[in-house]
C-alpha cells in the first residue's frame, strides 16, 4: 500500500485525471437495479455499536437527497398492538455523499462505477438511554410521514449466555450466491446477539451497486442484528496517479452507511476501522484494520487495550490471517508484529478471513515458550493458549496450501480442521466459563465444532467434540470455476 504517497503528493492532484483500477471493469451491468435506486423512502437499514451495547443502539439508513432532516422513533416492544404509543423521536444526523466522487485535501478521484448516479444523503440516530437485555422496536423515517416498518432488537445482557454469528469474506455474488448463507445463519441462530463480518463484505468498495446487493440479501436481518464490521482489502479502492503510481482509499461508502465507535486516540484514517467493543461482562471484541501497511500504531493501541480488559472472553478481529491458509498467501509483517501481543495477553480466539478457505487451529498453551503440550488422557482435554480461524462465506474459493500450516510449526500452531470450495458461516456461544464454536456449510449442515474450557485461574482446555464429517476439497466437491463479479 502507498498511503503514505497519497498525504504526500495530496497537493499536486487536483487538476489530475484519475481512475480505479479494477481487474474486471467489463464484468458488471451498468444498469441501475430497482434497489440500488434511493427514493424519499428510507432503506438499507442496518443497526450497529457505538457505546455500550447494553444501553445504546445505533442505526443508519439512506435516502435521496430531497431528504435533508429526519427522525427515528424506538419504544419498548411490549405485547400491546399499539406500543408505538409510547415511542420516543430522535432527529437523525444527516450526511451528504457525492458517488462519483472521493474528495480529500488537494485532490479528487472519479468513481466510474458509479459516474451518472445521483447524490445521496445517509442518516444515523444513536439510541441511548436504554435498558439491558431488553427488546426494542425501532423504525426510521425518510421525507416527513415515509416511515419504514418497525424492527425488533434485543440490548446487550449484564450478564447469561451470548451467541453471535461470525462471517467471513462475502464479497463476490452477493446477488446470487451469499444470500442463503447469511439467511442460513439466521435461521441457525436467529437469537444472535450481533453479526461479526470480517472483511470484504463486497468486492469494490466504492461500488454503490455491490453495497445495494448486499443490504438485498441481509434484508431485515440488518435491521435486528447489529453488524460489527472488519475493513478488507476489499473496501478499499486502488486509484491510479499521473505517474503510474497507485494509492489505496477507504470506501467513500464506509463511514457513510456504517456507525462504529471513534477511538480518539489514534489516527483520523483509522477511524470507525480500528475500535474495540464490551459486549457485557464476559465478551471484549477488538477490531483491527490490517490494511494499513503500517501496523505499529495499532499495535500499541492494541496491546494496552488487551492489558486493561478484565473480560473473560477477549476476540480479536482483523482480515488478513496471522496463520494463511490460501495457497501462495502470507502475512509476515502482521503476525510479525501482532502475535507476539497476541500470546502475551493469550487471546482466546482470533477471527479472520481474506483467503476464502477454512482454517481452524490451535495453539497449544506453552507453545510460545517452547514448551510441549500436555494432553489429559482422562478428560482428552488440551491445554490451549488461542484458536486461529479463517473463513469464507461468499462463493469464490481458493485452494488450500499444499503443505496446510506446516510453515508454521516454528510458531507451536497447529491445523486442527481445513476445507476448500464451501461456503460457511460459524455460530459461537458464551456460557459461564464455556466457549462453543461451531462451523457449519451454507445447507447448515455441522462442518467443525470445539468447545474452550476456561478455569478461575484463565487457564484453557479444548475439548474433543463429536465425529465431524470428512474434510471438503476441490476433489470430492463439485467441479469449481472461479466466480468474478
């Protein structure tokens, strides 16, 4: 990545002319589909974090730009056929989003994939004020009297039991292929408390079509569930300068359409990309953005993060795998800087995706000082220090490394579980001092499950589960053609 040229040569671009570079810029329908189209109406509604979980609640939607003040109403969901009577009205923030433009200091880059679509205005209202573990409806509002339906959402508990579903790279086909997965997921755990999509949730960022299809195929479950969003390779944008020189933006859409937490104290471009959420008590997540070719400030900010949380259950969030499992895929320079803290705070569970494989392993407790595993022949239980997984929901797939994550061994990691050419999404549920992680295909049939044990003390043990059905490649799958959008 330059992100470094674009602050420096910032000056010298405006009067350039400047275009993205796409690998495939024929392979789409320029035609603007029926849901792609803002009108007065509001729509691609979705709810996510920004504060505590158990007492805040924030949403964003989009309208054209004949709306420029509007409102959200929350009340509590009761049984009663008219609760909206006690609803409470929120004025909206209100932004303002050129598409065919990326605008920052000294320069402006074309979005071609968007040239000839009107200007659009995204909202956003944080609820506040709420009550823990507790069901709400909201509804949000376009031009005065246009008023979506009312969706129902539960705040985060003080305490009990937590489910969340995890996804890795949506990405290509959102049209057509991913949306039995994220709809598979729902009806696997419709109680999910959040959605954690780790990166590349589309294939161009700044693509407003590629987004518009990805509101399609979550549908309401956007609305009910609180997305927690990872920046992929994919939400940013290579533009091409004068002097055949490339630079990499973040999605003129991200912000815009997401709500996350500001960390103030790091950078502005790291902003609402790098963020860490308390979901009640026991559950902390951390969110990275390894797109940044410079790891260092996020690597202080995450080692004193990890150091001043007392969660029981601490996960940690980031695109591209500190183990690779996509064959000619690695990532020194992360693992480089951020295993080290990841071991020294013993993460319990690091969630990622980018190499459109699955990947699960573990890493034994001890194996950071070179020391072997002990196994509890009574129990069959191991001690464990952090579980790795990657994994894809989308439909472009990868072959797996030919020599699994045998690389690796100098790092005391071990492949537990891999597969090639499946779709997956992952339900994972926090229980006292149980963890339980399960993998399942797009049909929701079981693929991968452990269970992580975890002492007063912060000790962990891995617990062997049941049978789990042969392992998925190329070659005892349907034949696989690459898939492009």
């Amino acid at each position: 990545m330059r992100r470094s040229l674009a602050i420096s040569l910032g000056l010298t671009l405006a009067n350039l002319s400047l275009s993205p570079v796409h690998a495939h810029p024929d392979g789409h329908n320029d035609a603007v589909l029926p849901w792609q189209e803002a009108t007065s109406w509001p729509d691609r509604i979705v709810a996510t974090i920004d504060g505590d979980p158990a007492t805040t609640l924030a949403v964003t939607w989009r309208t054209d730009r004949s709306v420029s003040e509007t409102s959200a109403q929350i009340a509590l969901a009761r049984p009663d056929a008219r609760f909206d009577r006690e609803a409470l009205s929120v004025p909206a923030q209100t932004e303002a989003l050129d598409l065919s433009v990326i605008k920052g200091k000294g320069f402006t880059f074309e979005v071609s994939d968007n040239t000839g679509l009107p200007k659009t205005h995204h909202h956003s209202v944080r609820f506040d004020g709420l009550e823990p573990d507790t069901l709400y409806a909201y509804r949000v509002q376009g031009a005065d009297g246009m008023w979506s339906e009312w969706f129902q959402t539960r705040t985060a508990p003080r305490d009990g039991p937590i489910r969340f579903i995890y996804l890795g790279d949506a990405q290509n086909n959102l049209d057509s292929h991913w949306p039995r997965v994220i709809r598979e997921a729902f009806r696997t755990a419709p109680d999910a408390r959040f959605i954690l999509h780790a990166g590349d949730l589309v294939n161009r960022g700044s693509r407003d079509l590629e987004w518009a299809n990805w509101f399609k195929a979550g549908g309401f479950i956007h609305g009910m569930i609180p997305a927690i969003g990872v920046t992929g390779n994919h939400e940013y944008d290579d533009f091409e300068l004068s002097n055949e020189e490339e630079v990499e933006l973040l999605s003129i859409l991200w912000r815009p359409q997401f709500r996350f937490p500001v960390e103030t104290g790091l950078s502005p471009e790291l902003h609402e990309t790098v963020y860490s959420i308390r979901y009640a008590p026991d559950l902390e997540i951390f969110v990275l953005n390894t797109n940044i070719e410079d790891m260092s400030e996020q690597a202080v900010w995450l080692d004193a993060k990890l150091a001043a949380s007392d969660a029981r259950w601490r996960v940690v969030t980031m695109h591209h795998p500190i183990f690779s499992s996509g064959r000619g895929r690695d990532n020194p320079e992360s693992r480089a800087r951020l295993l080290p803290i990841l071991l020294k705070h013993e993460v319990d569970l690091v969630l990622q995706g980018h190499d459109h494989t699955y990947a699960r392993g573990t890493l034994p407790a001890g194996a950071a000082r070179g020391q072997t595993p002990v196994r509890q022949a009574a129990t069959n239980k191991a001690g464990v220090m952090t579980m790795f997984v990657n994994s894809v929901s989308g439909a472009k797939m990868y072959p797996f490394n030919k020599d699994g994550w045998d690389r690796y061994a100098p790092n005391g990691v071990t492949l537990d579980r891999k597969g090639e050419n499946t779709q997956f999404f992952q339900v994972i549920e926090l229980e006292d001092g149980q963890l339980h992680y399960a993998a399942y295909s797009a049909d929701g049939a079981l693929y991968d499950e452990f269970r992580l044990e975890k002492s007063a003390d912060g000790s962990k043990a891995l617990a062997n589960t049941a049978t789990l059905p042969p392992e998925r490649t190329f070659e005892n799958t349907l034949p696989y053609e690459k898939l492009e959008e």
